[in-house]
C-alpha cells in the first residue's frame, strides 16, 4: 500500500522561502534580465547613424520590439528594492523610469518623423504590412511611455513615503 505522503508531499518538508531571500532571488532575475535586454537594445543602436531615416526608422521600430526583457528586469528590481525597503535603488529606478519616459516620448517624435519618408517609397504590395508595423510601433511605443512614466511616479511616491 502507497503511503499518502508519496503522492501528497507533507507541507513540514517543503523548503520555507523567507522574504528577503525570494526577494533577492527576484532581483537577481531582474538583474539579470536587464543585462541581457540592455545588452541587446545597445547592440540595435551601434553604429549611430541619426539622420539617416531609414535607419532611425527600421532601429526605434526594432528598439520597440526588443523591450519586453529590458522591462521586466527592471520592473523586478523595482519591486525587489519596494519590498525589501530599499530607498536610493527605488528612488534610483523612480528616476530612471521617468527619465525612460521622457526618452521615449522623444524616440517616438524621431520615429514619426521617418512615417512619411517610408511610406513615400513603399509600393502598394509592401504598404498595407508597412502601416501594420507603424501601427504596432505606435501602441508599443504610446504603452511603454506611459508605463515608465507609471512606474517612475509609483516609485518616487514610495520614496517620499518611506522613513528616513
């Protein structure tokens, strides 16, 4: 006969995950999540070609795309140093997201500025999927100004809240 501890694990045995530890496992995904998505978002922009509208064009809409690792990572981080009252790492993270926000409001000029010289030389059979990515690239970039402007202000009203 089985014993019902073989199919149903006893909750004494299961391994007990304090805060501050899962909270440092959290980071560490974040940190590292960061690094690769920073990484990747670099290599996009090397070497600077600005004032080529081609290139600006094709590197934001590509830049857009690669995001989500970049993000994640940092939002991680960001909850980490929430949760385990960090206050410089969030006031940091506050400041940084703010200043994302602003960078990518500016991104998102620079890439409209680019619409209509790409769409002067598409041919009909490249123009419906040309406006497709115009499209994505608006929602994406409308969504992550608008999420690290959030999360920049979220973080410095839990700086401004916390004790000294």
């Amino acid at each position: 006969m089985l014993k019902s501890h073989l199919l149903v694990p006893d909750a004494r045995e299961r391994p007990s995950w304090e805060p501050p530890a899962a909270d440092a496992m959290i980071a560490a995904l974040g940190m590292a999540l960061t690094v690769v998505g920073t990484t990747n978002l670099l290599l996009l922009w090397l070497p600077l070609q600005f004032g080529v509208r081609q290139w600006e064009f094709t590197t934001i809409g590509a830049h857009l795309d690669g995001m989500p690792l970049f993000v994640i990572g940092i939002f991680l981080i960001a909850i980490a140093a929430v949760r385990l009252a960090l206050r410089r790492p969030t006031l940091a993270i506050g400041v940084g997201c703010v200043l994302l926000a602003l960078g990518h409001a500016g991104m998102m000029l620079l890439y409209l500025r680019g619409v209509p010289y790409a769409t002067t030389g598409a041919t009909e059979a490249v123009l419906p999927t040309l406006r497709l990515a115009i499209f994505k690239a608006g929602v994406l970039g409308v969504t992550y100004v608008s999420l690290f402007g959030w999360i920049g202000r979220y973080l410095l009203r839990e700086v401004r809240r916390a004790p000294h």
